[in-house]
C-alpha cells in the first residue's frame, strides 16, 4: 500500500491483488484500513479483492477467476515466514516463529529467542511474532537481561506506522475484535481506542502527516499504566489526553 501510493504520485498505473476481502486486514484496524483503502481508490489505485494469483504471465497477472490483470512490474509482499530449522535441529518447540515463554525463554532453559524470528507467549496463551524494528531491539535487550539472571518479562506494547500519501497511521497495543472501541475525533484526523473489560489496550489513529504522533505517544503512556478511563472522556477531543494521564497518575 505504501508503494502503491508513491507509484501513484509518479502516475504510475497501479492494481492491488489482495486474497482477503480487505486490503490491510492483518493488523491495521478496520475503520483506518477502510479509510486508507478509500483514498487509494480516489487516487486511482485499482484493487481485486478476495482473489487468488492463478499465474503472472510476461504481461500480465491471471487472477483465480481468469481475470487478467495488465502489468509491467510485479511486486509480491505476501508477509515473511521465520528461518526456524536451526531451532528445530537443536530440539526447541518451535510453531509460528520459536516459541519463547515471555522472558523470552525458548523450551530449552538456557537458549532465548528475540526479533522477528521469536514468538512470545502473550496473556490467554497465544504466542506472537512481533515484526518490526523496535520489537528486535528491546527484545534483544530483555533477553540479555535475562541470560544474565534478571527476571524482565516482554511487556512493551507492540507499535508500527505506515506513511501513505499525505496521511499518517499509528497503531499502539494489539487492538482485537472484541474490544470496545471509542473513537476520538480529531481536527486532521481520528483516533480510535480499544478497552478490554473497561482498560486501555491499544490505540490507533490516522491522520494528515505526523499530525496524531503526540496523542498515540500519551495513549501509548497510559495504556502502560493500566488505566480505564471514562469512554465519554477518551471520546471527548475537549478532553486532554495528558489531562487523562494526570488523573490517572494521581489515581
Ligand atoms: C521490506 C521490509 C520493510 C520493513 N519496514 C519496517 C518499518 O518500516 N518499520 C519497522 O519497524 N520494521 C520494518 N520491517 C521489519 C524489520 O526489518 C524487522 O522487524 C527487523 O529487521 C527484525 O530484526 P531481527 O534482528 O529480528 O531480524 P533480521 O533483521 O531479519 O536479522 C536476522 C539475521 O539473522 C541472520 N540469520 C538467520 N539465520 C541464521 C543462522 N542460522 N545463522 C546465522 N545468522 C542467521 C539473517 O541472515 C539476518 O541477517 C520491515 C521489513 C521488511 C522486510
């Protein structure tokens, strides 16, 4: 998506294949892939959802219902799967990535795993890969802490951006589908927050450029103090997200 939008600013003709029946499905919220997906379309971006690649012809993308699909150049990005063999070799239970508890701890005591190729056992049981630069850098960290007896478990919240265009996204926390959700209207923008049984999870915002970074950053701090705010205060753009802070620190 983001190389769609910079081939549109060169006038480049672009389609997007997508399997699923919405583009950015994975972990982007489905109120700011929708928003996304929209202005791709405006711009022009042509997309064939919920359809397989039969084959890539010299000119062309068949699609699974035999449309042709004309191309010049085409870029697969279809995700990464973890390099886990030497893992396996070495006896660690490995599943989506190596598994690790979560002081990032693999099934043989003495052997951690971080970064991408590390799948963290998460509340409720789940193991996740988290792939994005941040996530390998402070996993790194706790897992050193750790090989030299700390006791750190992985709590820092997931967090990624996408550019596209002229608008900015940021999501911070895994918001999931069962989550309550309130949304925050903003000048340039919105913001959407997840609460889980009335707490702060996650948080997610699009808007014009770097405009939402400040308020992702304070949701980011509050979701890390296990607040639950009032969903009327989080949906009150009147209402200072620092000010939230502020009570919640004094709470
Ligand atoms: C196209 C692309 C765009 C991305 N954009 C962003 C972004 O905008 N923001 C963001 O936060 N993240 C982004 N990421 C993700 C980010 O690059 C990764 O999360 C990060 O690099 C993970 O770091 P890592 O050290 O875990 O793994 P890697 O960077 O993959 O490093 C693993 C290294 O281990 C080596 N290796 C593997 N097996 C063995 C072995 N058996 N022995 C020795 N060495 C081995 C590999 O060769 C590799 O050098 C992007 C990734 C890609 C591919």
């Amino acid at each position: 998506m983001e190389l769609a939008a910079v081939l549109r600013g060169k006038d480049i003709a672009v389609s997007i294949v997508e399997a699923a029946t919405r583009p950015l499905g994975r972990a982007v919220p489905a109120r700011f892939a929708e928003a996304l997906c929209t202005r791709h379309v405006d711009e022009g971006v042509r997309f064939f959802l919920g359809q397989g690649v039969a084959a890539i012809n010299h000119d062309a993308v068949v699609l699974a219902d035999d449309t042709e699909v004309p191309a010049d150049m085409v870029v697969s990005a279809i995700g990464v799967m973890p390099e886990i063999e030497l893992a396996k070799a070495a006896g660690i239970t490995t599943g989506n990535g190596i598994l690790t508890d979560a002081f990032l701890r693999t099934s043989v005591s003495n052997i951690f795993a971080a970064g991408d190729c590390a799948a963290v056992l998460q509340p409720g049981g789940r193991h996740i890969r988290f792939e994005s630069w941040r996530n390998a850098r402070s996993q790194a960290e706790i897992a050193a802490q750790n090989m030299v007896g700390a006791e750190n478990a992985f709590a820092t919240s997931p967090w990624f951006w996408s550019d596209q265009y002229d608008l900015g996204l940021q999501v911070t926390g895994s918001p999931e589908a069962g989550h309550q959700t309130v949304v925050r209207p903003l000048a340039d923008g919105e913001m959407e927050f997840y609460l889980d049984s009335g707490r702060l999870v996650a948080a997610a915002g699009l808007g014009i450029g770097n405009g939402i970074a400040k308020d992702i950053k304070l949701a980011e701090i509050l979701i890390g103090t296990g607040v639950s705010p009032n969903p009327l205060e989080l949906a009150d753009p009147s209402v200072n997200l620092k000010t939230l802070l502020r009570n919640a620190r004094v709470a």
